[in-house]
C-alpha cells in the first residue's frame, strides 16, 4: 500500500488526521495527562540520565484514548516530546547497544569488537566502513559497520534478557534495567516496574508477524513507545470474542503510530494478538530524523547523519516477575 493510501485509508486509527465518526463511538478520551505529569518525568529522565534539569520543551496535555472493544488498551499521542524522544534512542543505541552484556540479533553469528567502556561508547563512534565484527562461519565475509547497523540489526534486548529461542526469561539476569529509562517510565506510568525491554529496529521493509506477548511471569501492564518513522500497529481480538460477521470482520484494530508515542497494554489487552506490518518510511521527524548526528553531536556522527530518518524504534518495556522474583547478579 502507498503512503497516500494510507493517508486516506479510513479504517486506520490515525489520531494527527483525526478519527472518523465510526472511531468516535468505539473511541473516547478516557483522561487527560497534563503537561506537569509529562514535565515531571522528563525532569526525572534527565537528571538520572544526565544529572541536570532538561531543556525548556513544548510540552502540552495530552489525551489518554480508550477503546470499548479492547478493555485495557490505552494510547497515548505524543506523550513525549522530541527532546525526550532523542534523549530515549541516544541511550539505547549509543549506551545499551554498545554493552555487551545486552543481547542482539547478530551475536549468534559474528563476534564483536565491542568499543571500551566509557561514558561515549557507542558502536556509531566505528567508521561505517570499519568491520569489528568476525563471522562465525570462515565462509561469510566481514561486515562493514554500515551494513551491520543499517541492515542487520533486528532487536536489542534491555534488562532481562529475553531468551528468543525459547521463548522466555532467566531467573537470574547480568544486566539491570536502565534505570534512567525505568525512572522515565515508572514517573509516567506509577503501576509500570521495567525489568525487562525489546528494542526491535525496522527498516521500510521489516515488519513484525502477529504474536501475543505471554512470557512473563506476571500480568502488570507494558509500555510500548515508538520513535522515528511512522508505523502501522495492529491490535486484534481472537475469533472466539467475535460475534457475527460484522464483529468477525472488525476484530482488528489498525493504528498509526508516530514517534513519540505510546501504546500502553493492560488487562485483556495485554494478552491480545498484535503486529506491526508496515513502517513508513520518510515519516521521522525533522531533528530526530538526522540522529545520531543532532544537534551538539553533528561532528562527532556525521558519518552517520540520517541513520533514524528511515528507521522505526520500537521500545516495549515490562515487568517479568510479580513482586522482586528478578535476580540480578553483581
């Protein structure tokens, strides 16, 4: 599908368009979020994160949507503002990504040169033509640092780290959650406690299939935001809470996802199907697009400039155990 259907396709939620008159008896503004609660987190994200006040940002209220046929399910429109949203990618693909001790798709087939610890470790700080990693198989070739960021880098995981193969959580888990991240999240969602976080990184051709996130331990909700390009999120009923053809045929939920956002999953909805089938590319915003070469950073990254302008970030974020079943090893 074109980005000028998807402009103008009525069925998708799309809340910068504004929602159609059948949107607007299935959806309704539950609360509103003031811009002191969103002040408050961002104040609480950057000191933790850099130790001093954030800058002065356009922050405003924003609405808290519901929808009757999915109890739990809670969108939240721009809840972060650019600032913010910069601050979040730089410490999960500049820090996180650079620690070893987090997971990633790659690792099972190159070893990698990981840069020394410091407070400016980042993998972008490697030339796009450098090649640090060694393929396990003496048959591959390197890959440029180019084509290992840009092309193959999937997922990401923070905090406990989510075993793909089998589907599950270890008990005991090297790595913290953020705690930067952790005091964002936790300030803007009190019942949120993050242990555990699944960064996947789309290209304009990369989706995800359709899945429920049943895994953890424990039934507290999970945050999902999204940064840079726009996305097609779906949401859906299984066929057994569908009555009738009609019910049958609406039981998936299509929204647009914009850099910013957040998905917020609780009760029923958070054992409900989802997917994300489409990123849209040329959809980041002016300013993030050009990350990691921003602003203040624009000599040290301008090898790279441009690398969120076709990127989609995905950051859902969840509790594993009820109570402190985490065990985090020193």
């Amino acid at each position: 599908m074109k980005k000028a259907d998807l402009d103008n396709d009525p069925n998708i939620v799309d809340f910068e368009r504004g929602l159609s008159q059948d949107q607007k008896r299935l959806m309704t503004p539950s609360v509103r979020m003031t811009s002191s609660h969103i002040n408050a987190a961002c104040s609480t994200f950057w000191k933790e994160a850099l130790g001093h006040e954030p800058p002065t940002m356009d922050i405003k209220d924003i609405d808290v949507w519901e929808h009757e046929d999915y109890p739990g399910l809670r969108i939240l429109p721009g809840v972060l503002p650019l600032e913010a949203q910069i601050l979040f990618i730089s410490q999960v693909l500049h820090r996180d990504l650079a620690n070893p001790l987090h997971k990633i798709n790659l690792t099972a087939d190159h070893d990698l040169t990981y840069p020394p610890p410091s407070p400016h470790s980042s993998l972008f700080s490697y030339l796009p033509t450098d090649t640090p990693s060694t393929p396990k198989s003496p048959s591959q070739p390197p890959l440029p640092m180019s084509t290992f960021l840009s092309r193959k880098l999937r997922w990401l995981t923070l905090g406990t780290q989510y075993d793909w193969p089998t589907r599950s959580y270890p008990r005991h888990s090297p790595t913290p959650f953020p705690s930067d991240l952790s005091a964002l999240i936790t300030a803007l969602f009190p019942a949120v406690t993050p242990q555990s976080g699944v960064c996947l990184l789309y290209g304009s051709k990369d989706f995800m299939p359709v899945h429920r996130d049943v895994s953890e331990q424990c039934q507290t909700p999970l945050a999902s935001f999204s940064f840079g390009c726009d996305g097609i999120f779906l949401l859906a009923r299984g066929e057994e809470e569908a009555h009738g053809e009609e019910e049958k045929r609406n039981r998936v939920l299509p929204i647009r996802v914009r850099s910013g956002d957040c998905v917020y999953l609780s009760g029923e909805a958070r054992w409900a199907w989802h997917a994300m089938p489409r990123t849209v590319a040329g959809t980041a915003p002016k300013g993030l697009a050009e990350w990691p070469a921003v602003e203040g950073e624009e000599e040290r990254y301008k090898r790279w400039k441009n690398f969120m302008g076709g990127k989609r970030l995905n950051v859902s974020c969840r509790q594993v155990w009820e109570g402190s079943g985490e065990e985090v090893m020193d």
